[in-house]
C-alpha cells in the first residue's frame, strides 16, 4: 500500500485564505496618522522651541545687567547696613553694644535734629513752589499759538544742564555783599547798605531755595509738558465752549488728567531735595553755624573730615533712606485714593 507524502508549503506561494470560496476576504484596514495632526505637532514644537530660544536671549540680557545691579547697588546696601552696627573712628571698627547703638543715637545728636529741620525747611517750602512754577510754565508753553515755543522750552530747560558746582559759584557772585543782588538794591534805593545774604540764617536759607527753584522747576516743566502733549485737547475745547476760563480750565481739566504725573515729580522732588548736598557743601558750606546744612552734607562731613566715623554715617545714611521711604509712601497713598 502506497502512501502519499504531504507536501511542504513553499515560501514563494501565495498564503492561502481560510474564507470560504465565494466570499471575499475583508480588507484590512491601517490605521495612519492624519497629516493635518502630524503638521500641528511639527509647528507647535517650532513655537516652543522660538519661545525657549527667545527667553534664553532675553535671559542672556537680562544676567549681566542684573548682576550689575546687584553688585554696584545692594550690595553696597547691605555693607552699609553691617558698618551702621558698627563703631568706631577710622577702620578701627568693632560691633556696637548693642547693635542698635548708632540709631539710637541720633535721636540725642543735635546737629542731626538741626540738619534735619533744615531739610524740611527746604522740602516744604521748595517743592511745591516749584511744583505748580513747574505746571505753569507747562500749560504756556502747551499753548499752540504761542510763538518760539522752542527757544522758551530750551531757556527754561537749560539751566538743569549746568554744572552744580557752576552754577553754586554764580549763586555765591551774585548775592555776595558787592554782588549783582546788592548792586541792584542799593541802586533803586531799597537799601542803605549790603544784605549779608550768605552770613544771615534766613537769608542763607533763602539764596539755597532760589538756587533750587532755578535749577530744577524747568525739569519738572519738560514732564508736565510731555504730559499735556498726550492729553485729549478736545477737552480743553469742550471747556472753553462751556465757558471755562484759564484758571478753571487749569484746576478742573488739567490737573485731574494730570495727576499722575504729579504724583511722579512730587516722589522725584521729595526724593532729591531729602538728599540735598551740592547746595549746602557750595553755596554756604553749612553756615552760619550749621543753620543751612542738610542731612547729606551732615553724613559727607561725618564719614570724611576729622575723625571719620563710617558707622554712625552709614545709620545716617539708612535714616534718610527711611526717610525718604515714608514720604514716597505717604504721597502714593494719598494719591492713590479713589473717589
């Protein structure tokens, strides 16, 4: 009997299919990825990988001038807060017992209370005179029919270009017992003899706030000018055709547009007249008899002449600060009151 060997499928046949004859065999479907899908994923990974090279960019600016900051500012702050714990003259300087030891001496340092008080003698009675000299100038010059409107905002403007030490030397000419002031004087017959403008307490104290009303009121000026030229003029417009005249214009449509403005220059005046030394080192030097130094010109002469002492200048130094921070603080906050 015979036997019939099965045979060995042979690789290069086609498959055989298990679906009956007659039927045919599903087709099978794959499953690809739409290309709009493909695409969105392409495009977002360009957006993150733009947005992380533009950050690293903005990184790579941003590093070195904060470091500089840091190194030149804070730095130098708090090596001036450890020294204000500390005492004694020259570099000979030792922790304080107690630490507070500096701060709690100003309050008994005289010549602290004086310049003090000369401080806001001139911050009283200087800013807001040259605040609103500063707002009057602004809106003349704002006026569209006024002519060589560039010769006056530069005039006006000059004289916070000139050197302080220049300008203190001009000051001290002028109101010197033969200067152009007393000159003038004598010459109309308001006065029979010289004004010690520079040897008086009042006096002194005067010339220094004419010096600072001269300097900066034309900078304050250029502010409320850049100000006003923003400002919606219809508005002026609208109150000249209700009837509204200069003064009622100026209180009741500039000022109210105006206010933040002069809540900037108020915080910048308080801040620089707080620190005043130039004035008080040329002009007068601190006399007579300390009556027209500032707080400043008080730290210079503590951490530099006789016998220095950095530590008690540097709580100076942190009492102004403090200062300075209350004041900015005070003023934004009345400003910022909602009606």
């Amino acid at each position: 009997m015979s036997t019939i060997a099965p045979t060995k499928p042979n690789p290069t046949d086609p498959p055989t299919s298990s679906t009956p004859p007659g039927r045919r065999e599903p087709r099978r479907r794959s499953v690809a990825t739409p290309p709009g899908d493909s695409r969105h994923r392409t495009r977002r990974s360009t957006v993150l990988g733009l947005e992380r090279r533009h950050s690293l960019t903005g990184w790579a600016f941003l590093i070195p001038a904060a470091a500089l900051i840091a190194i030149l500012n804070f730095w130098p702050m708090i090596e001036a807060f450890i020294l204000s714990l500390e005492t004694g003259k020259g570099a000979r300087l030792h922790l304080s017992e107690p630490l507070w030891l500096n701060y709690t001496r100003l309050f008994n340092d005289d010549l602290f209370r004086l310049t003090l008080g000369n401080t806001l003698i001139y911050l009283v009675v200087q800013v807001p005179i040259m605040l609103v000299l500063a707002l009057i100038l602004a809106m003349l010059l704002n006026d569209p029919h006024l002519r060589f409107k560039s010769f006056w905002r530069t005039a006006i403007f000059l004289p916070c270009a000139v050197s302080l030490v220049s300008y203190s030397l001009v000051f001290r000419t002028l109101f010197a017992n033969d200067g152009f002031v007393n000159d003038t004087l004598m010459g109309l017959h308001l006065i029979n003899e010289p004004i010690q403008c520079l040897a008086n307490t009042g006096t002194a104290r005067v010339v220094i706030i004419l010096g600072l009303l001269w300097r900066w009121t034309g900078y304050n000026m250029v502010f409320y000018l850049a100000a006003l030229q923003n400002l919606d003029y219809s508005t002026f417009e609208a109150a000249r055709i209700d009837g509204a005249g200069p003064v009622k214009t100026f209180f009741h449509v500039a000022i109210p547009q105006l206010k933040p403005m002069i809540v900037l220059t108020a915080i910048m005046s308080t801040n620089g007249t707080l620190q005043l030394f130039d004035e008080s080192w040329n002009l007068t030097a601190g006399g007579p008899a300390n009556t027209t130094m500032s707080m400043s010109h008080y730290l210079y002469n503590l951490a530099f002449f006789n016998n220095p002492n950095v530590g008690y200048a540097s709580a100076l130094s942190y009492a102004i600060l403090i200062l300075v921070a209350i004041l900015a603080l005070i003023q934004m906050k009345v400003a910022d009151r909602r009606d």
